[in-house]
C-alpha cells in the first residue's frame, strides 16, 4: 500500500485537491449548514459533532456541484468561471471525488457505523437522482411533476436526509417526531429546487451569479418548463431568443402558476414543522423556524424579469 507520508504521495494530494479547494472559495449561502445546526439544536448534538457533520454536508455538496456543473455545462458557479472550465474536465472529474471521499472520512472518524450508513444511502440517491435528470435533459420529452418531485427528492434531497439521519443516530428522538422531520426535509428538497429553477430562468439578482437565464439551455428538467409545456432541446440559445420565451411563458401565466405551487409548497413545509414541534415537546425548534423564513422565497417587484419586460 502506497505511504501517505511518501513525498509522492503528498505532493500527488496536493494537486490532487487543488481544483476542489478552489471551488471550496467561492463559497454559496452554506444552506446546508445552517440546516444543520438547526437540527443540531432540535436534537441537542454536542458542539463538536454538530460542526463535524457541518464540515461533512458542505463536502459532499461541494464535490456534487463539481460534477453537476460538468454534466450540465454549466461556465459558472457563484459568480466564477466552473471548475471544469478553469482546471479541465479529468481535473474537475478527480478532484472532485475528493469531497465524498474527505466527508466519509471523518464520518469514520466518529465511530458510528450508523453515520457512514447514513452517509452512503445519501451519495446513492444524489447519483441515481442525478441519473434521472441527465436521462430526461438530454432526451425530447418532460417529466411529471410527480417525476420531478421524485428527482427533487433524491438529488437534492440527499443531504437534507443525511443531516437528519445523522442527528437521529447521534441522539435518537421519538420516531413520530423523526418522521414529521423527514416530510419536512423532503418536501424542502422540492421547494428549494423550484426556487432554484425559478430564480434561473426569471429573477435578475440572479443573473449576476449565474449568467442570464441559463436553464433555457439546459434542455428539459425545470418545473417552469414542465408548466409551460415547452420540453426545450438542449442547445445554445441567443439573449434575444431567450428574452422571447421569458415573455411566452409570463404572458401565459407560467411564472404565477410557479409563485403559486413554491408558496402552497412552502405551506406545507410549515405544516410538517407545526407537527414535528407539536410532537418534540421542549424542544428548541426555534433555529429552524428562522431557517425556514429565511429560505422563504418572496420575490420584489423589481426583480421579476419578465415584470420589466412588460415595462
């Protein structure tokens, strides 16, 4: 077996995590985090276990972006060139398998069989959700919303479940509590995504990050696209032509179907949070309260694209 003390070796490792420290700078909101200690808080983790499975989601979900942005083309991410167009593909490829393999790591570390359990179930269902959405981009056709769902459920998920998992094996709450949790974080998989989808098709602050309106390249996965009955072929599309299908899909009311499904969505993530603190007791549910406001969607007037073209 090769010797990790070897210089080799440790220079091999340096370059090998290279591309992924460099995604690991251009930091996102860290949603999965906050979640995190919220539920830490719920569960009454101790400080060091609630920043170890901390470290751990944003490891995961950082090398799950590596490879999201190379199979779906993406240049850029928050704001900076992706990391398969900065490093190359094999690169972007390699490295970013260091995130899963750096989080199983110190899964192990804490001694729980239970963890790396939860921690493999959740790396399957992010790469057969993310099977499911490379099928249906890549072909002519749309999925459900129920087919969405499920997608939205397994790919992003995942991690929600491998928090709540995790904190259930770490302090076991009372099972009817654990599943009103689990609704909670599966319905918030989906909400986060339809916010995500909406946002990049038809909300300017967005933009900034990502470049204008880049899921009406992306081929056939989004909700709005499923609402508009519009199954878009993946290819490049012109800022004019892109500004055409923005101005269709608002003109035939796509983006207040969209607002209306996020909020009823939305609702119903309140209705499993009621019922989990309803069953917890003395539980400190605050922490996740003021998670779930903040992931709130509610978009300003002036930040309605398809608002300022009508203008």
């Amino acid at each position: 077996m090769l010797q990790s003390t070897s210089s080799t070796y440790a220079q091999a490792r340096e370059l090998w995590t290279l591309a992924f420290n460099y995604q690991e700078q251009h930091a996102g909101m860290k949603v999965r985090t906050a979640l995190t200690l919220a539920l830490a808080d719920i569960y009454q983790l101790a400080p060091m276990h609630a920043q170890t499975l901390c470290q751990i989601v944003e490891l995961f979900n950082t090398a799950s972006l590596v490879h999201d942005d190379i199979i779906d083309e993406d240049p850029t991410r928050r704001g900076a060139p992706s990391v398969w167009v900065k490093f190359g593909i094999a690169s972007a490829l390699v490295s970013g398998m260091y995130g899963y393999i750096e989080g199983l790591q110190k899964l192990n570390a804490l001694g729980d069989p239970n963890l790396i359990h939860a921690a493999l179930g959740s790396l399957e269902a992010l790469h057969i959700g993310q099977h499911l959405d490379t099928q249906l981009s890549a072909g002519d056709s749309l999925p459900t919303l129920d087919q969405y769902r499920f997608i939205a459920q397994a790919n992003t998920g995942c991690f929600f479940m491998f928090i709540l998992d995790s904190c259930q094996s770490l302090n076991p709450m009372p099972v009817a509590v654990y599943l009103a949790l689990q609704d909670l974080m599966l319905e918030l998989a989906v909400y986060y995504r339809y916010i995500n989808d909406y946002c990049d098709i038809n909300h300017t602050p967005h933009f900034k990050k990502k470049g204008f309106a880049p899921d009406l390249e992306g081929g056939p996965k989004t909700f709005l696209m499923i609402l508009a009955n519009s199954p878009l072929i993946k290819s490049k599309r012109t800022d004019l032509q892109k500004r055409r299908i923005i101005s269709d899909w608002g003109d035939a009311g796509v983006f207040t179907r969209a607002m209306n499904i996020m909020e009823d969505s939305f609702k119903t993530i309140e209705l499993h949070f009621e019922q989990a603190r309803c069953l917890a007791g003395e539980r400190n549910f605050g922490s996740l309260h003021t998670f779930l406001r903040n992931v709130h969607f509610e978009q300003e007037p002036q930040d309605n694209y398809y608002q300022s073209l009508i203008r």
